[in-house]
C-alpha cells in the first residue's frame, strides 16, 4: 500500500537535508550549525571540537608545534607552525585569532620568537631563532577559540655555541677610594663584569673566564681570580683598591679555547677623593662688576677641588660659601670636581667695596710624599699645615677678631695650626693628628665697582708744546677709588693737537685700579684747547671730563 507524506513532514526532511551537509570548518554561526563538519544522519546539531596542533585533515597531529628545522646549530634559526582545525581536520577559517608562541630560551633571553601570530586562516607561523640558547628548548603554542583554551608543544634542540669573543660590560664605580678611605658614599671596591659570547653575538654559559690586574702597586687586588659564565653570559669579578693612587685595567681571559680569548676593562681610578688643601681653587667670573650703586648684578662664582693627587674629588661633594658683601648661594655640590653658586650684589656693601668671599669643605692637608709609597710617614716632613678657615676680609693672611671663621671641631673657639698632620692614611711616629680630616678653604676678592670715575685723579692741566709729542697718563678708577666696572669703555678726544696711537680702551677683569696712557701731538701753532676724557659704564652711565690742554701750564 502507498504511504503518502503530509506537507509539514516534507518540509522537515527537505531542511533537515540541508542542514546536515558537511565543508570546511568555520568560526561564528557556520562552526555552530549542525554537523559543523561531519555531516552524517546521526548529526545531533553540536559545536564543532576544535584542535590546535601541526598539520590538517587525516595528517594532523594534535597538541604538537611542527617545527621546520628541529635541531638546530648555535644562533641558528627555524620556523615553528601551528594549526587550528575542526573535528574532521578542517583548517577553521573566518575571525582572527592570536597564536602565541614562548619557550624556556625565550624566556631568558637566550632567543626569539614573533609573538603572537594573528591568523584567519586556520594556520599560524612564527620565525625562532636562537641567541644563546643551548640544549632542548620546549616550544609552547597557547591560543583561544570560542572560550576554549588551546595548548601544543614542541622542540628545538640547539648545538652547544663554540667562543667567539670575550667584551667588557661595565665597571661599578670607575673611581674608588683608597684601601681605609671609603665610606660615606665612597666605596673601595669597583665590580667589573665581562660577556662571553659566541661567533654570531650570543651569550655563552658555562665557560671559565680568568681575572688579572695589570698593576698590584699599593696591595691592588683581585677576587675572584676565575669565574663561570651564567645563562647570559656574563662573569663578574670585584677589584679591592690598595694604599697608592693609580690607575688600573682588569684581563679577562677564556682559557678553553685556542687560541685564548681576552679583553681588557676600561681604565678603574684608584684616588683618595678627599680634596685636599693646595688643590682647592677659587675663581670669580666679573672680578670688578658694576656692583656699587646696582642691585642684583650676578657674577658666578666656580670652586674646584681636587684630592692629594690631583683626581677630581666625587660628584656630590659638598662646598659652602660665605661672603662679606653682597649675597652669595650658600652650597653647591660638585660634578666632574667643580661646581658654581652666584654672588648677587646687595647691601650689606663695603666702605672700601671690596668684598672677601670664603668656601670651605671637608678635606685633609697636602703633604709632599718623599718616597712615593701613597701615605704620610716618618719619612715624610713636609705638609700645610693650615687653620680653622676664615674669611680674611682685610687679605692680611692672618685671622683678626672681628673676622669668622668656621669653627670646624665646634669648640667655640678659633684654632690656629696645631704642628700635626690632619689627614688620611698618616703612618708617622710624631706627626698623625688624631684628626684625619680639617676644613679646607679658599679665599677670594670681588670689588664692588661703583659707576661713576674720581675725576679729582685727573690732570687739570697738560703742558704740549708746539711740534712737541707729551705722554700723557690718566688714573681712571671709581669714586672710592677702586676699578671701575670690567666693560666701562675709555674714550679720549682733544681740541688741540692730534692724539697718536689708541684713543678708546676698555676696562679689563681685574681688581687693580687702570691708568690709560694717551700719546699728544701739539700743532705747529701756539695754542690751547681741552682733552675730554669720558667713562661709560656696562649699565650705560657716562661721565666726561675736561683736561686743558695748553703749550705751557701754570
């Protein structure tokens, strides 16, 4: 008998057919559908499985990174591959996803892997190469399709890497102290690090490297004397200073190889860092600035400090500054041995208006070292021997009541030489003080220039005969007479005879009054007239004054 289908079950078999045919896997609604690849009668309309892992269809071995070139040679390079695929071994196209891809070298730096690996094609491939890397390295691929976290794996194995080259890395810090005189920042030991690395750059692990010093003067020393290289290739070494100044380098060496590998550090100082009495220095920029009547004219003001062997003392050491005129910064600390604080003008001002001005830091004497050995000791007679400090405001060379002083052992009261040598690393029977460190300073002298010239210094008569050539001096100075300001221009003009040679000076950098002599040639006629003598100072003040000039004078 006929059997005949009524038009709603038709209809259901007729979309149930379409729906259950099979194709490349996808993602979004097509790796929902039902089937999502299999396409049988027995399709239930599930997601789909998906798979990260090397290869496709009836070839595709899950959970596995395939890797082009899997051993490789040291610094050598290789392509790793990953693939996506669905159930039925469908590589799964459409929305992107990231691959990432790491490993133990990598991870150490010891090699590289782009990472991560953006695909929509259902395959995914990354370079490796290997910088330093040696032995198995276990590649891991990691990525996440429709919530689902993927992970294969796979391998690398790299050729142990033959020496190449040994490089110096770093010394920390180039400049150390003298064995007894570290501490507060200053340190006595430098460690200086090295890099083996391989033909093509890489690091090398596992190679011993020897140390050596190319100078011991003074008990230099080195420890350790050999090391290992790590992972990054790196072997480090610590330098302990002795007892004498002096410069050193480190050898390193690789001894498992010839020919033998070596390099040298770069040079370490060994120096005291302590300033030292006669390598402290002053310096003034404007030494005559217009000061006097002016507010607010700035001259820098530089100090320099050196230690007992003429070495730049530590950046960060401390100098203050007091001055008798005018302001002054009150600390400054050195870069590369020096550094600059301002002197402003201001009251209070000198009557005089010379200004002392003292810097001071902590320091030791200077000595002459006879026998050369780096300390202060019986065989050594010769030192400064030097006072508190104290600002000289008078520049008599000797402390008077009125004048400070920096009372440096805070006693209250001003010491003067006490006969005994103030420093580090003193070794004599008689002459150690049991201080190590005194107050060294430095004094300088700024004139706080006034404006205006002292025309009562000038000539009120100059006697030039007729035909006759007369050298006429004129003392130009300020009104307390002291320089007039650095830049003031000196300009001569006469109404009677000619003026041979320079008729325009300029006042220099100095603390000394100028005198300007002119050269005057008097007509071939009798006569008279006035030789005008005018200042201008930097900030534009002009003063002229008339000298008469005449063939005789009263």
């Amino acid at each position: 008998m006929r059997k005949h289908f009524s038009l709603p079950v038709a209809l259901a078999v007729a979309f149930l057919y379409g729906c259950g045919s099979g194709g490349s896997g996808s993602l979004g609604a097509g790796a929902g559908g039902g089937g999502g690849g299999g396409g049988d009668d027995d399709d239930d309309g599930g997601t789909a499985s998906v798979q990260l892992g090397n290869g496709t269809g009836a070839g595709f071995v899950p959970g596995e990174v395939g890797v082009a070139v899997p051993d490789l040679a040291a610094g050598g390079a290789t392509t790793l591959t990953a693939t996506i695929v669905d159930e039925n071994g469908n590589l799964v196209t459409g929305d992107p996803v990231d691959v990432s891809f790491s490993s133990v070298c990598s991870a150490q730096g010891l090699a590289t892997i782009d990472s991560p690996i953006t695909t929509s094609t259902g395959i995914a491939n990354a370079n490796y190469a290997a910088s330093g890397c040696n032995g198995d390295d276990v590649i891991t691929a990691t990525a996440t399709v429709e919530d689902e976290n993927l992970v294969a794996t796979g391998m690398v194995t790299v050729a142990p890497a033959s020496v190449g080259s040994i490089e110096f890395v770093s010394a920390t810090p180039t400049n150390i102290g003298l064995q007894g005189t570290g501490g507060s920042g200053r340190s006595e030991t430098s460690v200086v690090v090295f890099r083996v690395v391989d033909s093509s750059g890489g690091p090398v692990s596992g190679e011993d490297v020897t140390f050596d010093l190319n100078t011991t003067v003074g008990g230099i020393e080195i420890s350790p004397d050999m090391a290992t290289t790590g992972t990054n290739g790196q072997v480090q070494t610590v330098v302990q200073a002795g007892t004498v100044a002096t410069t050193v380098r480190v050898t390193a060496r690789v001894t498992t190889v010839t020919p033998q590998v070596a390099t040298q550090s770069d040079q370490l100082t060994i120096t005291t860092g302590v300033p030292d009495q006669d390598s402290t220095s002053l310096s003034i920029e404007t030494l005559n600035p217009e000061a006097f009547n002016i507010d607010g004219t700035t001259v820098p003001i530089t100090i320099r400090l050196s230690d007992r062997f003429n070495n730049p003392v530590p950046d960060g050491t401390a100098i203050t500054f007091q001055t008798e005129g005018g302001q002054i910064g009150g600390q400054c600390t050195t870069v590369n041995g020096a550094c600059s604080v301002d002197w402003v003008s201001q009251d209070p001002r000198p009557i005089d208006g010379r200004s002392t001005l003292l810097a001071t830091a902590i320091g030791e004497e200077s000595f002459t070292d006879s026998n050369g050995n780096g300390v202060f000791d019986d065989v050594d007679t010769v030192f400064d021997d030097i006072p508190e400090p104290f600002r000289d405001d008078n520049f008599d060379g000797i402390r008077d009541p009125s004048e400070p002083f920096v009372d440096f052992d805070v006693d209250g009261s001003y010491d003067s030489v006490d006969g005994l040598f103030n420093g580090l690393l003193c070794q004599h029977d008689m002459l150690c003080s049991s201080s190590t460190s005194v107050g060294v300073f430095d004094l300088g002298e700024l004139v706080m220039s006034g404006s205006e010239p002292d025309v009562g210094e000038y000539p009120l008569c100059v006697a030039v005969p007729v035909d006759a050539t007369v050298s006429i001096p004129v003392p130009v100075e300020d009104n307390r007479g002291q320089p007039m300001p650095a830049g003031t221009t000196v300009d001569f003009e006469t109404t009677y005879g000619s003026i041979l040679g320079p008729s325009s000076f300029t006042y220099p950098n100095t603390t000394a009054p100028q005198t300007y002599t002119i050269v005057l040639e008097g007509d071939s006629m009798p006569g008279s007239g006035i030789l005008f003598v005018t200042t201008t100072s930097p900030g534009g003040l002009e003063v002229s004054f008339p000298i008469t000039v005449q063939n005789t004078c009263p």
